[in-house]
C-alpha cells in the first residue's frame, strides 16, 4: 500500500515545515510518512506513477506492510 494524495500532501507540508526550521526537506517528508506507518524500501520496485520515467519522486518505494 502506497501513501494517498492526502497523505504525500501533508508529508510534502512537513518537508517544507523542515527547512523552515533549519532541517532538510527530506527530515520532515520521511518523519511525516514513518510516523504513518510508511517505510522506505530501498530494493523494491520504482513505486512512481509514471515509473521512474522523469525521475525518481520523494515517494518512490515508501510502502505500508
């Protein structure tokens, strides 16, 4: 299971929260969608909607179970 709209909306809202306090992006984003359940993958599939064609998105290989 992938993260909804509405979760990577709000795990977006935490990256940028991030580097308003001085962190990277990347601190809030993951925070955000481990703290739902979410975890990054590394050796699965490309899990991007247009499969990795324009590059990898910050959601790539996060999955639920």
């Amino acid at each position: 299971m992938q993260p909804t709209r509405e979760e990577l909306r709000q795990a977006f809202e935490a990256g940028f929260q991030s580097i308003d306090e001085g962190d990277s992006f990347y601190t809030g984003f993951h925070a955000f969608l481990e703290s739902r359940g979410y975890r990054k993958q590394d050796n699965a599939l490309c899990t991007c909607r247009d499969g990795g064609a324009h590059g990898h998105l910050p959601e790539c290989r996060w999955v639920k179970g």
